[in-house]
C-alpha cells in the first residue's frame, strides 16, 4: 500500500469515525498523526529501496560477436612431412632446370640451319648437324631426370595443399613438353624425305619448348 493510499484511508476513516461532538477534533487529529507517521516511514523506506537500485550495477551482457569468435574453432593447418630424398629430388630438378633455356636456344639456332640447308638443297653445316645432335641428348637427359624427380615429389607431397594447383599445372605442362619432344625424336630420322615431315619436326619441337617455358614460369611465379 502505498504513502498516498494510506493518508486517504486514514483522512476518510477519521471523516466517517461517530465520536462525540467534543472528542472529533482529537479523535481527527490522532488518526492524522498516525497517518502522517506511517506515510514518513514508508517514504524514508521507498527512498532506501530507490537509492539500493541505482547503487546495484546491472549485470553486463557480453556481446554476441565476442562470444561467436571465442567459439569458433580454427581450423590448423597440418603438418606436412617432407623426406631428406624429396630436398635432394628438389635441388636436383631446380638446378638441372637452369639448362634448359640455353639447351632450347642452341637447338633452336642449330636445327634452324639444318631446317634452311634441307630447303634451299645446300649442304648441311658439319657445326650444326653435331650440336643438333648433342642438344638433343642434352634435352632428353635433362627432361628425363626431371621427369623422374618431378613425378616423384609430385606424388610424396600430394597431402601438402600449398602449392598444390601451381605444382599440377607445372607438371602437366612438362609432360606434355615430354610428349612433344618425345614425337619429334622419333620423327627426326624422317626429315630428309619431304618438307612436310621437316615442318613437322620443327613445329612440335617449337610446341614442347612453349609448354615447357610455360610451366617453368608457373614455378618461377610461385617462387619454388
């Protein structure tokens, strides 16, 4: 109940009280008093009740973003173990790289003269038969090892996801270098039979060297 509902009771009761005409007065102003009293004390307790609400800190709700990131569980990357073979592979196939562009040059500018001789009916230059000659086995020796050290790193760090798409990309690359280069061997012995078998040679020779730049970019791009 509240201070004003207990002074209006207590002004009503003491309106409607019977009493004798002498003893209203006093009988209307005890109950004032009383009234009075009790509205002082509930007051004063009201504004204990109000002062303890605004001392008391609400309760802090923490916020929903912390909370989502505190649960979320990150994802680790795995570990990838690599074999001392697969850092010798590496080293080997990295450095045996370095001879390719100067291996395509020399075949390039040999075969080239061998290409103008064979047209033009004049005699093959002994200079250029004998490096087209050793570019050849040059290229074959060095696309072999990197083929089986490529194939081979290839396959023992299939489980390592960095690097993954630029190490497949290379690798198709060069095994189709490996197939160009491989088909312009076997076609070499037939190139004094006609033009077409000469233009033949040259231009899947020239397709396995682009494929293979290609694919030797995409490493050099990934820096590996």
């Amino acid at each position: 109940m509240t201070p004003f509902t207990l002074l209006t009771v207590a002004l009503v009761a003491a309106a409607q009280a019977p009493a004798a005409p002498g003893a209203l007065h006093h009988e209307q102003s005890d109950t004032l008093a009383v009234a009075v009293h009790r509205l002082a004390d509930e007051s004063a307790k009201l504004e204990r009740d109000s002062l303890v609400f605004r001392l008391t800190p609400e309760p802090s709700t923490p916020d929903s973003r912390f909370l989502l990131a505190a649960d979320t569980v990150r994802r680790r990357p795995r570990a990838v173990e690599i074999s001392d073979a697969y850092a010798m592979r590496l080293r080997i196939h990295r450095y045996a790289s370095y001879t390719m562009i100067p291996l395509f040059a020399i075949q390039s500018v040999a075969g080239n003269q061998l290409y103008q001789a064979d047209k033009s009916g004049a005699e093959k230059p002994a200079w250029a038969k004998g490096t087209h000659v050793a570019g050849a086995v040059g290229l074959a020796t060095l696309f072999t090892v990197n083929t089986v050290t490529g194939v081979w790193n290839l396959w023992e760090s299939r489980g390592n996801e960095t690097g993954r798409t630029k190490r497949w990309i290379h690798s198709i690359l060069l095994l189709a270098s490996d197939a160009a280069f491989t088909y312009s061997g076997i076609s070499a012995g037939n190139t004094k039979e006609s033009q077409q078998t000469r233009d033949n040679h040259k231009n899947v020779s020239y397709a396995g060297m682009a494929s293979a730049l290609v694919g030797y970019a995409v490493m050099l791009v990934g820096n590996h």
